[in-house]
C-alpha cells in the first residue's frame, strides 16, 4: 500500500509541476501579446500552444492505453480462472483407450465380422424382357 501511495504523490507531484509549467507560459504569451500587438512574432505564439496540445495528445493516449491495460488484465484474469476450473476437472478420456480406437480404425484389429442377416439375399432385380413383336 505505502508503494501506490508513494507512486500516486510522485504522479500528483508531476501533474502539479507540469500544471505550473503551462500556466506561466501561458502568462508569458499573454504579455508578449500585450507588449507587440500585431507586430508580434505569430510563430513563436503558435509554438507556446503546441506544448498545449502535445500534452493534451498524450493525456488521451495514456487514457487509451490504460483502458486496452484494464481489457487486457480483465481477460487474463478470466483466462486464468478458467484455465484453473478446466485442470480442476476429472479426465474425461484414457490414452489406452484412444490408442486402441486408433489401431482398430488403422488396421481392423478388434473389429468384428457381422453374419449376414437370415432370409433372402438383397440381390438387384431385373424387369422381364419385353416381347417385341
């Protein structure tokens, strides 16, 4: 617990830090605006609000990587539990079994020769030839 505690302060400390960071250099272009006017150099300007926007890039990327992070531990965590109900479960085959199945289907061993069925053999009738006259 202290662990988390000490890695959550060192991440509001940075957060803070970086909070501080924006605030003065968005002060800072507040008073070159002021001071130049339209004689201001627009570049660097745009140059202030690109650290704006990298940092607000980042803040979604980290929130879409956590987010996959939480789907990916989540199904882990369920794979886990499964896979551990699953060896739980009594063995529902036998390997002497199977392997006999085997041999049988592959070579014939083991398989049993039926007698036909009593009463007439199936045979294949043939129509009586017709007279052509």
């Amino acid at each position: 617990m202290q662990r988390e505690e000490r890695v959550m302060d060192a991440s509001l400390d940075a957060v803070l830090q970086r909070v501080v960071d924006i605030k003065g250099s968005l002060q800072e272009l507040l008073v070159k605006i002021e001071r130049e006017g339209e004689q201001g150099d627009w570049p660097s300007y745009l140059n202030s609000f690109s650290v704006i926007s990298a940092q607000k890039q980042i803040n979604i990327h980290n929130r879409v990587v956590k987010h996959v992070m939480d789907l990916v531990n989540t199904a882990r965590e369920e794979w886990e539990t499964e896979t551990a109900a699953r060896t739980s479960q009594p063995q529902t085959c036998s390997l002497n079994e199977t392997q006999a199945l085997v041999a049988a289907l592959g070579t014939g061993k083991g398989f049993k020769i039926r007698a036909p069925p009593p009463g007439p053999s199936p045979t294949i009738q043939q129509p009586p030839p017709q007279n052509q006259a």
